[in-house]
C-alpha cells in the first residue's frame, strides 16, 4: 500500500476569542512541516491582541490542547483559549441559585 503524499502547502484555520463575545477566525498557508506557532504568527493575531500571552494561554487544535512546537496538518483548526473567569462547576451553581430564588413558575405538565 502506498503511502500519500505530503502536500507542499497546508492551509489551516487559526481562531480565538480575544474578548468576550467577539470571535476571529483566518485561513493560513504554510509550507509542509509548519508548526502551531507557525501558523499564530503566519496568521497576525499576536500581533493585532497584544494581550495575548503564549505563556500563560493554551493553545490547540480542534479542541485539544498541544504544544506549540506541534506539527500541523492540512485542514487543522488551531485555536488561542482564553483563561476561565469562572469555574464551570461554580457558574453553573450561581444560574441554579438564580432560577431558585426567582422561579415563580407553575410545575411542567
């Protein structure tokens, strides 16, 4: 069985949510061989959100944290994740505490 060939080129997707409620997404072209901060920096958004820290943010593709240094794929999603401001567990805690204290509905039928 053969193997595929590498493509020359690969074209991915770099995303992030510098704020809240905002979203970016742009398309890269890379050579073969690139890496994920290959593809931040190719893409600019370090640039245009000084705010970002690699250092202290995670990044990944397709939902799951890797190492910068990671070797990219054609079609890959790398995406920037901004720092929890809440804990999940907690957040979901004050919406019940919330419909709790002003739930004034009539029981579901």
């Amino acid at each position: 069985m053969a193997h595929a060939e590498m493509p020359a080129m690969l074209t991915v997707a770099v995303a992030c949510s510098p704020a809240r409620g905002a979203a970016e997404e742009c398309g890269v072209v890379l050579p073969a061989g690139a890496t994920l901060i290959d593809a931040l920096r190719a893409s600019g958004v370090l640039e245009r959100h000084p705010h970002i820290d690699l250092s202290r943010q995670a990044v990944g593709i397709w939902g799951r944290i890797r190492a910068l240094d990671t070797p990219l794929k054609d079609g890959d999603r790398v995406e920037i994740y901004r720092p929890l401001q809440v804990d999940p567990k907690e957040a979901r805690r004050r919406r019940q505490r919330l419909q709790q204290d002003g739930a004034t509905c009539s029981p579901r039928r």
